[in-house]
C-alpha cells in the first residue's frame, strides 16, 4: 500500500482516470491547478525513483540538468509549470480522456458552445446527467471505445475535478477551470 508521501498508481503501466486524478491531487497539493515549485520537485523525485523501481536507467546526470531536460521536454508553454493537460502527456492514461476533454472545448468560444448545447435545462450548471451526455458525445467524436461503467467512472472523477462546491453539478466558473 503507498504510504502518505508516496505518489498513489505510479507503478501501473496505464492509469484509469480516477488513479490519473488521485496523482494529479497528490502533487497539486495547494490544489491551484498547476505543479510547480516544490510539488514539481516532488513529482519529479517521485517519477524518478519510480523508474528506477521499474529498471529503467536514467541518465547520470545530476538531478538539476535531468529536471531541466524534463521540463523543456513536456512543459508545453515553457511556463515553468505542470499543467493538467501535459502531465496527461508524461503518464500513460489508458483513456486519455482529460486531453480528448480538453481538445473539444479548445477555445472560449467552444467552451461557451459546449456549455449552451448541454446545459439542456437551461438552469446555469451542468448536472451529471447533462455531463455524461456530453461525455457520450465527446468519446464518440473522438472513437473511443466506451461501456456505461467507464462513462459513469469518467462522469464522476470529471466532477471530483471540478466541483469545487461538492453539489454534484457544474458552474460556469468550476467548467470554466
């Protein structure tokens, strides 16, 4: 069992993306939607020790030229941080559905789209049931294979992600995140 300092499914060869979730939320621990500073040298001890668990080499190189390699090589926009978005790069998520999510809302614009076309009660939130109709849609458009499980499994760990009140339904502002 993973001790409390000890990043939860780092072993697995695939995440689900409930255990994508739980790591995201370990390392994110001021919980800003980004790893950076401290959590970020975390992460990368901890993703370090993980491959030399797993038998995978690294490099002798010491650990400040291997996190600048790091980061050059997946900190997209070179901001000095883990978006939610790359760190879905580095670890192999079976689903990948956090990027399938996030291309399909890509702009403001699209976001606003998205938001009126399954918002279907017009009520200002997006209720679950509303979110696992566009969630259908979403893996449908990107062929992705899917069964009622797996869509409630998805629906759910997308509210764990972003409602931030704990109502079971989305605002504008945690969709918006």
């Amino acid at each position: 069992m993973a001790g409390p300092q000890q990043a939860p499914h780092l072993h697995l060869a695939e995440l689900t993306a409930s255990q994508f979730l739980d790591i995201w939320r370990h390392f994110d621990a001021d919980g800003n939607g980004y790893i950076e500073g401290k959590e970020l040298e975390n992460f990368f001890q901890e993703l370090e020790s993980a491959r030399k668990g797993a038998g995978v080499d690294s490099k002798k190189d010491n650990f400040g030229d291997k996190m600048k390699e790091f980061m050059h090589k997946y900190d997209k926009n070179a901001d000095g941080k883990i978006e939610m978005a790359e760190l879905a790069q580095i670890l192999p998520t079976e689903e990948n559905f956090l990027l399938c999510f996030r291309q399909h809302v890509g702009s403001s614009s699209e976001f606003m789209e998205a938001w009126r076309r399954y918002d279907t009660d017009r009520s200002g939130y997006i209720e679950a049931n509303e979110l696992k109709g566009f969630l259908s849609d979403l893996l449908k458009k990107a062929n992705r294979p899917y069964d009622e499980p797996k869509l409630q499994e998805y629906t759910q760990t997308i509210l764990r992600m972003f409602d931030m009140n704990g109502d079971g339904k989305l605002g504008l502002s945690e969709m918006s995140r």
